[in-house]
C-alpha cells in the first residue's frame, strides 16, 4: 500500500433490524500508530471494531484492515491481527504456560517458537512463580497483560484492545501502557478503546463516536485546541453531551 | 493437523481438570447401567391378588391354591362379596379379582360352560396384560388337569388327542429381562453422555467469552469443529468398552457376536450424537437452552427407539419418525450383535443409514457454526 495505511474504512454501517449502531464511518489508520478510539458506553465501539477484525459483518460501506477487505478476506485479516476483548477471554481452568500454548497453537507457530515466545512472554510479565498456575486464580490486572501478551503471540500487524485496562488498577495501568508503547515502537499499528481519557492523552490520535458517528478526529493536541479546553476529558463531554 | 492437536490437547486438559464433570462422565453411568438394568423388567410380580368364592368346595378351593402357589401372585385376600373386593380394587389394595361362581364345582363336573370372573386393574395397560395371561395360564393348567382326572375316574379308553405348544425362545432362552435390557440401557448412556457434553461444550465457549476469541484467530471451522468432537468420541467409547465389561461381569449378558463390530458400529453412531450436539450448540446462546433442547431429543429418541415399546406396536406415522432416529439403530445393533451374533452383512443396513446420518449431521454441524455474524 503506498499510502502506508492498515486500516481504511469508508462509510462502513452495521444494522441491527432498523437500528443503526454504526453510522457511516469513515477514517484510516497509519502503520505503527496508536489510535484511540473513544465513545460513551452503547455509541457504537465495540461493534465497529468487531466489524473490522472479521467476526461481524457489515451492513454496507467499505473496509480494508492489513490489506485484505472485510467483506471478502475476513479470515485472511485473522492471520496479522490480534484482539483483546473486553471480557477476559483465556482459559480459567488452563495454566499460563497452556493458555499461551493453545493460542499459539492454533495460530500455526512451530513448537519451538512456541517455548520461545511463553519463555520470553513470562520473563517480561514477571509471571515465572505462577506458570504453572492455574489463569483462573491470577488477579485481574496480571490477566489483562497475559491476555494482552496472547494476543500479541503471532506479532500482528494490528492489534485491536477493547478496554483493556478496565477495573485495573492505576499502576498496572501505567504498566499496560508502557506495554503497548513497546508494540508500537516495534512497529505494531494499535487500535485501542477506552473510556480513561488520561489514556486518550496518549495515543497519537483519536476518534470520539457518538450515537454511531465519528464526530470528532484528530490528535489529542488538536482537539483541545479546537475545543478550547486544556484536557481531553472536556473534548469528550463536549462532544457527547452535544 | 497440528492445529486440531492443539485443541483436542486442551479438551483433555479441561475435561480432566474439571472435578465436577468427571464423576457426572463416568461414575453415574456405572449406577445408572447397574439400577435400571435391574430395575427396568417388564415382568409383573408381587401381584396383589383377590379371590371371592361363591362356590366353597374343594375344587374351587384347589383353584385359589393354584394361585398361591404361583410366584407371582403373593397377596391373597378372601372378600365375602363382590362390593367390598370393589371397593378393595378401588383403595389399591387389589390388582387382580377372582370371582368363582356358584357350583363351580358341579357344573366343570358336568362339563357344562364354566365361566370365572376375572376383574384387573388396568390403570398401567401394560402389566393388566401380562397380568392377563399370568391368570389364563393358571386356570387353564387347572381346568386340563382336572378334566383328565375325570376322565380316569370315568373309565373312558378313549384320550383326547392334547396340542400343546411348547415355546423355543431363541437368542434369549431363559427370558431373561436383563439380558434384553442392559445392551439397551448401555445404549442410552452412551447417548447421553455424549449428546450432553457436546451439546453443552462449544455454547459453554460461548458463555464465557473465549469463542470470540477463537473466532478472531485464522482457525478453520472443520478444525475447530473436528478437535472439539474427538475427545467426546473417546469418552464415548470409553463408556461403551466400561459399560460391556460391567455387563459381562455384573449381569453375565453374553457377547455372542463379534467386538470389534460392536466397536466398528458404535464408532461411527456416537458421530452421530456428536453432530447433534454441536449443531444444538450453534442455535443456542446458554447451557440452559442446549440442556433443554438436548433433552427434549433424548426423550423422544428414547421412547421411540424400541428399547422399552416395540416399535412394531407404534402406528405407521411413528414408525416411519423411528427411522430418523438414530438410538434405535444403535438399540438393534447392540441387541442383534450381543444376543444374536450377527455379522457385518446382518448389520449392513443400519451401518450404512448411521453412517449417512454421521455424515449429515456433522455437515450440518460444520455449516451452522459461524465465525461471522
């Protein structure tokens, strides 16, 4: 692609019977970018996101994600994207070594590769003392990074996180953060949501839905320009009040 | 290949692992094969029995000790009128009435028409019935062996020339109900458990949220769907190898055919079951849902299977729903190869129908799974 984009979406709509949850958005996404997209809670997020990494179709528009079109390529897009989905999404009654097997399993790495990637994964998350454990017991804040890191194991393009740092606590948070940092700078392109508008500081752009329409796009600093207000908790509540 | 390694892997880890399914898999089939298989005859005992005789002398007297003597008769009630044995009947404390008439003994003496009453509680159909012939068989019995006394007391040269019928019951000689039931209740069980777990599995995935996320990985459908069903598939057969040895042990049940049929055929028919899991899993949202649904098939394959009916008794509209279902074929097989010795060529018909069924619902199972809304 020569306009170094990995996702661009053109008026893509998602219909539920006569409700429209996603209206007509348009916006792209550069390669090694963080970009934030933000809404109040039912604005329409998640379902965007779901519509990008190939699990919901769209009703119309167009959408392309790591070069492959969501219409017809949805299963060719699962191979260089990662998601984290808002609800914790590995297994409770299998250990972290087994999590991170089975998932690398079944995104095809080699065996080798596999002890590769959970030795460096476990060193990194500080997780030696409970790989033998059961995720199920871990706390919530250690699951979201292993989570994180899972999604992380196939080193995707695009990696997508739907609120992932919910009900953590401040310091893991700040850990979480330096975490998709390192992705980026690795080149990762992130597409994260959030309703913590500190961490909407922090990404190199963002997006605010409101009620299935991007209605504001551009980088933190902008937006507070343009808005007149010194945070982006402002931007947002000027935007979603109306 | 690897892929479907990986997951069958994880089944076994999480099936293993959960302390509250194992013994739901393999210790309450144990129970349920060794209770229902002693409890589930058709035969009729401890019949309550009750007698009015009009008549009061020793032949009639003979004839109430002939049901004495009977072993499935033990309770014998003596009513001096009919209305107080009615009003017996009425309480439940009767099953069966006998009324012997007024020179009873006279009339068989003069071979003139003899008629008993004969009144049985007929609130279960079926044990009225055998009930029926239970009492038939006595009083018959009685009435032969006392017209041959007559006539060696009347000196006749002439003997009536006597048919009797005498019964060869073949495959299952001593009658024995057991014998007849435990290939089916192994059936059962082996169904259950399989539709269940899978019926259950994938919408499980589904209440906890880690199907989306397999969802999101390239993973093929027929991968998923093929590493999902196998660990059922050997804990099915596993259910079947436990359930042969326990009856073999515990009820002697003879093995006359050939086992690795048994296992040739019960390896393709638990596809079956599995494929009707996994479809219910696609269409339901909760374990509840897939639990109901599941059990609401089970019922149905179950009282039309011919385990405990004879299909043969069934109007022709639920004979032609029985061919569609696939315990009863597994009932057949399991009767025909255990107690029969049938051979391949015996069971062709209904390995071929199991195995098109496989094929089918595992297809249907296949398509329905979306991993995109």
């Amino acid at each position: 692609m020569k306009n170094n984009n990995v996702i661009q979406v053109e008026g893509l709509t998602k219909m539920f019977g006569d409700f429209t949850a996603v209206n007509a958005i348009t916006f792209e996404v550069k390669k090694g970018e963080i970009f934030g997209f933000l809404g109040a809670n039912g604005a329409g997020k998640t379902t965007a996101m779901k519509m990008l990494i190939g699990i919901s179709n769209p009703t119309s528009g167009k959408a392309n994600v790591a070069g492959f079109d969501v219409f017809t390529h949805a299963e060719d897009i699962k191979k260089s994207i990662g998601y984290m989905s808002q609800k914790f999404a590995l297994y409770d009654d299998l250990t972290v070594k087994e999590n991170i097997t089975f998932f690398g399993g079944i995104y095809g790495l080699s065996r080798k590769r596999i002890k590769e990637k959970s030795a460096i994964l476990i060193e990194e998350l500080g997780l030696e003392k409970v790989a033998n454990k059961l995720v199920g017991a871990l706390p919530l804040g250690w699951k979201q990074k292993l989570s994180f890191s899972v999604s992380m194991i196939h080193d995707p393009k695009i990696v997508f996180l739907d609120e992932p740092t919910g009900g953590v606590d401040p310091i893991t948070r700040r850990q979480f953060w330096e975490m998709i940092y390192k992705a980026a700078n690795q080149g990762t392109t992130v597409f994260v949501t959030t309703h913590y508008m500190d961490e909407a500081e922090y990404c190199d752009r963002v997006s605010i839905m409101v009620n299935g329409k991007i209605e504001a796009l551009d980088t933190p600093k902008q937006l507070k320009a343009k808005f007149e207000v010194d945070n982006m908790n402002d931007v947002f509540l000027k935007l979603a009040r109306g | 290949m690897k892929t479907i390694l990986y997951i069958i892997q994880k089944e076994f880890k999480q099936i293993f692992r959960n302390k509250g399914m194992l013994p739901i898999i393999f210790v309450l089939p144990i129970l349920q094969l060794v209770i229902l298989s002693n409890a589930a005859t058709f035969e009729v005992k401890n019949i309550k029995f009750g007698y009015i005789d009009n008549d009061h002398t020793s032949t009639s007297r003979a004839l109430v000790e002939k049901f004495n003597a009977s072993t499935y008769f033990n309770v014998l009630t003596d009513f001096p009128s009919e209305a107080l044995a009615s009003a017996a009947m009425l309480k439940g404390e009767v099953d069966v009435l006998l009324e012997i008439p007024n020179y009873f003994e006279r009339d068989l003496q003069n071979e003139k028409h003899n008629a008993l009453g004969v009144t049985i509680n007929a609130i279960d159909g079926a044990a009225a019935g055998v009930e029926n012939v239970y009492v038939s068989q006595i009083v018959q019995r009685f009435n032969q062996n006392l017209k041959v006394d007559l006539m060696q007391v009347s000196d006749q040269q002439i003997q009536p020339v006597k048919i009797e019928t005498i019964p060869l019951f073949w495959y299952n000689e001593t009658l024995n109900y057991k014998t007849f039931m435990v290939p089916g209740i192994l059936v059962l069980l082996v169904t259950m458990i399989t539709l269940f777990l899978s019926g259950m599995n994938i919408v499980r995935e589904k209440e906890i949220g880690t199907l989306e996320q397999i969802n999101v990985t390239p993973i093929k459908k027929s991968q998923f769907i093929i590493g999902k069903l196998f660990p059922f598939w050997v804990i099915g057969m596993g259910l079947l190898t436990i359930g042969l040895i326990l009856a073999k042990v515990i009820f002697n049940v003879p093995m006359i055919g050939s086992l690795p049929l048994m296992y040739l055929y019960t390896s393709i028919y638990i596809f079956v079951v599995l494929g009707i899991g996994l479809f219910i899993s696609n269409f339901t949202e909760t374990q509840q849902q897939a639990m109901f649904i599941a059990w609401f098939f089970t019922v149905i394959f179950i009282l039309m299977s011919g385990l405990f009916t004879p299909i043969e008794s069934m109007p022709k509209w639920a004979q032609t729903i029985t061919e569609f279902n696939p315990i009863k074929y597994f009932v057949e097989v399991m009767r025909m190869v255990m107690l029969k010795g049938s051979n391949i060529n015996d069971i062709l018909p209904q390995l071929i129908k199991t195995a098109l069924y496989a094929f089918i619902m595992n297809g249907l199972a296949v398509w329905s799974y979306r991993k995109t809304n």
